[in-house]
C-alpha cells in the first residue's frame, strides 16, 4: 500500500505504506487509509515531525559514542533515516498551513 498525501497548496507526496504510517503516527494521526490534516493541526505537526527527528539523531549518536567508549563496532542504521523521509512532508505541512489549504490522503 502507498500513502498519497494530497493538497491544493503543494505536489503530492507519495510514501510507502511503513514509512507513511510512521510520519502518522508521529503526529498523532491515525493511520487510517483515508484522512485528513487541517490547517490548525499543522503546526503541531511539523513540531512533532521536528521533535522525532531530533530525539532520534541524538538517539543513534548516543549508540555511536557509546560503541565506541566501549571499543566495540558502532552499530549501523537504516540508510534512510527519518530527517530524509519527513523534510518533504515538513514542507508540504508548512506550504499548506501557510496557504489554509488541508492536506488529505486515500480519496
């Protein structure tokens, strides 16, 4: 399944059903396969979006530093992280919140 998030103030973005589910799921969404964000939910979103982001950098640096400290091999991640999957939809939440226009996905 893929999650196609529509607006009138932006391109569609098109993602994965995990990944999709995921960005969600971060900003308190049900990750129903019809749905819809409006303009005043926006910037609790993008906040949320920023927030995951943020704890999960500092996450895997901590595993990192820590590996190392204990000279072991530095454990590896998903090649794409979250920053790389939610900066579009970040933008799209940002252009759509700015313009008034909602965002939906599976209609």
């Amino acid at each position: 399944m893929l999650y196609k998030f529509k607006s009138k103030a932006a391109g569609d973005l098109i993602m994965l059903e995990p990944n999709g589910r995921q960005i969600l799921q971060i900003i308190g969404k049900d990750p129903a396969p019809q749905g819809i964000l409006q303009p005043p939910e926006m910037p609790g979103a993008i906040s949320a979006l920023e927030h995951a982001v943020a704890k999960e950098e500092a996450d895997q640096k901590a595993a990192i530093e820590e590996a190392q400290a204990k000279g072991e091999v530095p454990p590896r991640f998903e090649a794409i992280s979250l920053r790389q999957r939610a900066v579009p939809f970040i933008e799209m939440l940002r252009r759509c919140h700015k313009a008034g226009k909602d965002i939906v996905w599976g209609v």
